[in-house]
C-alpha cells in the first residue's frame, strides 16, 4: 500500500477542497483525509496503485534523477493541457506583480505588470512545463536557471483563463 501525501498552504482553502475531492475520484470507494502541519494542510490517501498512476516516483529527489512522460500520460496531456498547467503553476508557481523602472523624457517611470513565474529545481520539469505552455502557444522566457516567466500581458491573461488564480 502506498500513501499520496500531498503538502499545501493553508491560505489556499478551495485548493485543498479540491484535493480532497480529486483524490476521492481517482480511487473508487476512497477516503482521503487531511491533517494540519504548521501552515499547511496535508491532504492524504493510501492505494496500492498510486505508482501505475505516477510510474516517476522513484528513490532520492526528483531534481537528481529523470521525470519523463510515459507515452500514455504525454497523450493525457496533449489533449488536456490546461490542468497540467494548472498543477504546474498551483504548485510550483506564483502570479506576482512585477514592475520595471524605464526613462520616459528624460524623466523616470514605473511600470506595474503582472506575470506568472514557475520555480522547479528539475530541469526535467521545468521542460515539461515549457513543453506544455508550447502546447497552448503560451510565450515563455527562462528567468534564470531555475524559473521560467510568462510576462507578456497577453500570455499572462491567457495562462489566467486556462488555469485560474490560486485560491
């Protein structure tokens, strides 16, 4: 029997209902529970076939070894990549408010924009994520090595209607 445990913010209430539901459905006759850690909630659920769905889990951290599509998951996501992006995001991602400082006649100015920034110490998976925002002709950029940004107003409104704010 293997345990999902699956660790999340506490601020982000229907999230975690979410989870709870999720894991509800995916294993028929299920019962997912939570318990509180400081500052999070811990949505888990015991099923002897967690590894058939998730065949990358492997020993030691998934940034030191491969995380790879199985060609039934690549085809999952392919038809459906919005909610792979919604899990990217929802858990290794943020929507922040970024501002840059530019000289407008001769004088400075200040300009306030929001973006959406994915941080993964995976390259496999920060692959994966610009493989999917590819998918949906999202642009992208590499914000250093570890964070990939999506910053155009337009992307940036479009990942907001496919995936949904954090809440």
């Amino acid at each position: 029997m293997w345990n999902l445990h699956v660790f999340n913010d506490e601020k982000y209430v229907d999230d975690n209902a979410h989870l709870l539901d999720l894991m509800a459905r995916v294993k028929p006759g299920g019962r997912p529970h939570t318990r509180r850690a400081p500052g999070c909630i811990i949505t888990t659920a015991s099923w002897q076939h967690w590894l058939c769905l998730f065949p990358q889990h492997g020993p030691g951290r998934k940034h030191e070894r491969p995380i790879v599509l199985e060609d039934w998951q690549r085809s999952i996501v392919e038809c459906h990549p919005g909610p792979f992006l919604r899990g990217l995001f929802h858990s290794d991602g943020a929507r922040v408010n970024n501002w840059a400082r530019r000289p407008v006649a001769g004088e400075p100015k200040v300009y306030r924009y929001p973006r959406w920034q994915f941080c993964n110490a995976s390259a496999d998976i920060r692959e994966l994520c610009c493989w999917a925002l590819d998918l949906v002709a999202i642009p992208w950029r590499p914000s250093n090595t570890r964070v990939i940004s999506v910053s155009r107003r337009e992307a940036v409104a479009r990942l907001d209607a496919l995936i949904g704010l954090k809440s």
